[in-house]
C-alpha cells in the first residue's frame, strides 16, 4: 500500500485502483478494528477498578470488578445517616453524562469527582413507591478507592487526580 494512504479513508480510492488494494485495505481496517477491540477489552479487564462497596449490612469493603467504571460515594444515607459506597459500569447504570463529564480534561483541567443532586419520581411508575419524588445525592470518582465511606470533606480532601 502507498505510504499516504490513509486505510481509513476508503472513499478515496478511486476505480482506477486494482481491486485487490480495496481488498487490502479492508481486510487491514477489519484487522485493525478488530485487534484494538481486543486490547481495549484487556486493558478494562486488566485494570478493574477498586471501589469501596457496603454489604447488606451496610459494612464497607474494598471490592475489584471488572464491571465498575466508576465508584460511587454517597454522603448521606436516608437510612441512617451514615455514608455509603458502590461500584457500578454501564452494564449496571446508564453512566454517559457521567463519562462525558469526566472526559472534559486538558493539561491544565480534570475532573477529580462528580457529585450531582438528582430526583427520581419512582411514585409516578408506582403509586406504592410513595407520592414524593425521592433526592440521592452522589459522587462519582474514578481512581482505586477514591469513594470510602467517611466524611465528605474527608472525600473532598482524598482525590489524587492521578491521571492528570
């Protein structure tokens, strides 16, 4: 293949070109598309992500899953008071707001964690859910650890921002 050519550029092959150059090309971009799916599927696999997950109990332990993409730690839980941790992916949770806000980064700006105030109107769905809308306030991290369940400010103070 000429060295100007770009493989992923296919529309500019013009009909003058034997078609097996076409061929080639496509067999290479297939190849290529294929061998980065692998390495991007060993790299997420290699690095799972360790976050801070309450049990039933609500007792905190550090837990690594491939599936987590974010850990999550809650300041508050409505239950006691307490703070509470969890792992989740886009296998668990709809995570695109989240990614595109954490993929805003420069050599001068990252985001360290996102903590968003959301509302859920379960009761419209079930009217046994309650009438209220229902509050969670929750903060997504990205690094090891980085959501144990202790204060907020203790939270605040604790993301490196490594990748920076």
């Amino acid at each position: 293949l000429p060295h100007h050519l770009d493989i992923f550029d296919l529309p500019s092959l013009s009909s003058d070109h034997h078609p097996f150059h076409l061929i080639s090309v496509t067999t290479m971009q297939t190849s290529l598309g294929f061998s980065l799916l692998l390495l991007s599927t060993s790299f997420t696999t290699a690095m799972a992500l360790k976050c801070w997950v309450n049990d039933e109990g609500g007792v905190p332990s550090l837990k690594e899953d491939p599936s987590f993409t974010f850990c999550i730690y809650f300041p508050l839980s409505s239950e006691d008071g307490q703070p509470r941790a969890a792992g989740t992916g886009p296998s668990i949770e709809d995570l695109r707001a989240v990614e595109k806000t954490f993929s805003q980064t420069s050599p001068l700006y990252g985001v360290l964690a996102n903590c968003v105030l959301e509302k859920y109107s379960f009761h419209l769905i079930n009217p046994a859910l309650g009438s209220e809308p229902e509050r969670l306030f929750r903060c997504y991290c990205q690094e090891d650890g980085c959501n144990r369940p202790s204060s907020f400010a203790h939270f605040l103070a604790t993301q490196r921002g490594g990748t920076l």
